[in-house]
C-alpha cells in the first residue's frame, strides 16, 4: 500500500493568501477556488468586486482541473479546436483557462481555480497560489 499526499487546511490557507496577494497587487477581483483531488471545494474566497458569477465558475475551473490531473485550459484548447462533441463529457463543466492542478512527485493534491479577471491572469494567480506550497 502507497502513502497518499493530502492538503491540509494550513496548505490551504497558504495558497489562498499568495493567491489573494497576487491578485490584490494587480489590483484584480476575482474568487478564488481550492479543491482536494476529488474536486471537493476546500476553499472559497470572492474578493470585493468580483462579480457574482465568478463564485461559480472558480469552483468548476478548480474541480475540472483536479479530476483530469491538467490545466483547464487544456479542456478549452480540445474544445477551440473543434472537438465541440468534448462539452458532452460529464461531470466536467469548467472549460476555461484559470485551473491549475497541484501536483507532487506525480499525484494531484487538489486544484486551485480562479475566475474574474482574463483567463491568463486568472491562471497567473493560480499558480502564484500553488506555488506557495513549494511541492
């Protein structure tokens, strides 16, 4: 039997404030959104002036980029290339660039997702968040 890697909430609080940060000296409102490797939401934080809906598509970008182990953006890209029949697949909603996975020595730990800003930069803070973690 194999030792599993897990997020605890100290890792959690980590990311979430070097995501916070990196979004604040931007000057960027968005949520953002932590899931453990089941896409199970850990974390939710909507920044002043985020609009409403970002509450929701943060979550998504986090959990799709959990269960597929890989940037939702990857998703995006299959689906702008014209592989439209991809948006049948279940239980995955979250088609968009700003989900980024956390991986360690080759396991996904969770995801992080951020929604409010262009989907680079919601990517940017994403991975500003995990890499607080130093996996």
């Amino acid at each position: 039997m194999k030792t599993k890697a897990f997020l605890e909430l100290s890792d959690v609080k980590a990311m979430a404030a070097a995501a916070e940060a990196e979004a604040v000296a931007n000057h960027w409102a968005v949520t953002i959104a932590i899931v453990d490797d089941g896409g199970h939401l850990l974390w939710l934080q909507r920044l002043d002036g985020a609009a409403a809906v970002t509450a929701h598509i943060a979550p998504a970008k986090a959990h799709t980029a959990a269960l597929g182990r890989r940037e939702s953006k990857a998703y995006e890209d299959i689906v702008n290339g014209g592989r439209t029949s991809f948006l049948s697949a279940p239980g995955i909603v979250g088609l968009l660039e700003g989900g980024v996975p956390i991986m360690k020595d080759g396991f996904c730990l969770g995801a992080m997702g951020v929604s409010g800003v262009k989907s680079p930069e919601d990517a940017q803070i994403a991975r500003a968040g995990i890499a607080a973690l130093a996996v």
